[in-house]
C-alpha cells in the first residue's frame, strides 16, 4: 500500500522519522497550500530537495552561499546554459575554482535548509513514491536526518510560539511611542534593518515578508524581536476586524491513538 496522507495527521517530524526508521529509499512530495516540496532519500538519507519553482541549479546554489560571485554567476548561467548540474561541476572542480567539498557542501547546506523550513507546514496533503531518485542531472547528497529532526522539532516549539504573538500575517505594524528612543543609535541587525524601512499601519506583514524575501518563520522571528525590544507593535489594518490566532494541528485524541496511528503508519511503509 503506497505511503500517502495528511499532514494534519501526520506532521514532518513524523515522516522523515518513518523515512529514517525504514531506511526508505525514494522522494517524498508534499503539496502545501501555496506551493509543493519534492524531497529524496537514499536508504533513509537526505540526497535531494525542490521547493516549488524555486531556482536550484548548482550555480545559484553556490551564488546563494558566496562560493561565487554575482559576476561569476553570470557567466556561468549564459556559458553554461546547457550543462547539467554535474557537468558544471566537475569542470569547477577541473579548473580549480571550487573543491568538491565546497559542491557537495553548499548543496548539502541548501537542501538541508529546504527541509528545515517544512516543519513549519501543518496543511497539505503527502505521498511517497518508492524508488523514485533525483533527476539524473542533479548531483545527490547524502545528509544525516537525526539532525534535521532534532532541529525541526525545536523550530515547530518556536513556530507554535511565534503564531501565538503574531496570529495573522494580514496584521500590520506600527513604532511604538517612546519619544526617548533614537532608532538609529540601536544595535539592529541587517534583517532587523530592512524590516523596519517597512514598518507603516498600511503595510500587512506579508507584503513585508515579500518585500524582504523572507519566509513565515522568519519574519516572525525578525517582528518577534523587535516587539521584545519595545520597537513596534502588532495592529490590525483599518476596518478589519482581528483576527483569532491559528492554531497548530497538534494531533487529535489521546496519546494512546495518536501511537496506534504512527505504529500503522510504520507498518505501512514498512511493507513498501
């Protein structure tokens, strides 16, 4: 029976937890409300990740991590338009610019980080399919998934944290009054920066997160901290009434029905 289901049964946490048990071989695709997450395994190891029509060819990997730069990027996407992932890289390699080390570890760091920004997905619908690898042209990785679990379980704590002070990403944020603050003489990250540049009662938090580039955790982290600091506060947009904060999918019934479901589900990818 194929491995498939909902993610308001079964979190992230729980799959790779399966994947990593089993040792599974193949690529697990989730469909998340807004986009779909591709992620492959070899014998119970991370090789692969896509996250919707996010950019993930190897040079924009390596642009990504500052192993090249903005102007070597150019020329590698017009030059090597054609070249598959692993061409590219070996003739890196071969001409000295970049060790396989470095490859290997920007690839290693990105899809690691694909997957960490799962765990925060509670709606959405998954499936498994047995044996199915990463495009031949991708060059596959191998990543330990103790750690990711570990570390994705520590990020769902934050994110059930996070949506309890800032509910509704259709809020806005204004400075508080504190006529005694001078914003320019406080010690603001680079992050915490180009939030504030944003920071108006017309603006929602999402179109702040669009404009920054950040995703839902991150922006919360960022809003978090600048709440703490006593910098700005969370208020609703004019006329629109507040909105009660989201819950996050916990699991239903007992803990004793919550067990018989994952022993199910364990047994069922067991049988693949």
């Amino acid at each position: 029976m194929a491995l498939k289901g909902n993610l308001r049964d079964f979190t992230v946490t729980q799959l790779l937890n399966l994947v990593n048990l089993a040792k599974k071989t193949g690529t697990l695709v989730i469909q998340g409300p807004a986009e779909e997450a591709r992620v492959s395994f070899k014998e119970g190891k991370l090789a692969y990740a896509q996250l919707g029509s996010e950019e993930n060819t190897l040079a924009d990997i390596l642009q990504r991590n500052k192993k090249i730069s903005q102007h070597q990027y150019r020329i590698l996407k017009e030059r090597g338009a054609k070249m598959t992932d692993k061409e590219l890289g070996l003739l890196l390699v071969n001409a000295g610019y970049l060790s396989q080390e470095d490859i290997i570890g920007s690839l290693q760091q990105h899809f690691a980080g694909i997957v960490q920004r799962l765990f925060t997905w509670v709606e959405g619908f998954f499936h498994f399919d047995q044996g199915v690898l990463p495009p031949e042209d991708k060059i596959p990785v191998r990543v330990e998934l103790e750690n990711l679990i570990i570390e994705g379980s520590r990020q769902l704590r934050e994110w059930e944290q996070l949506q309890e002070e800032i509910p509704s990403m259709d809020m806005c944020l204004k400075f508080t009054d504190r006529p005694d603050t001078n914003i320019r003489s406080l010690n603001l990250s680079v992050e915490e920066w180009r939030v504030v540049s944003f920071v108006n009662p017309k603006n929602t938090i999402q179109q702040i997160a669009r404009a920054t580039k950040m995703n839902d955790l991150e922006i919360r982290r960022v809003i978090f901290g600048l709440i703490q600091a006593g910098l700005v506060e969370v208020v609703r947009p004019a006329g629109v009434p507040l909105i009660s904060p989201n819950r996050v999918f916990t699991g239903s019934g007992n803990r004793e029905d919550q067990k018989n479901l994952v022993n199910r589900l364990i047994d069922r990818i067991l049988s693949i």
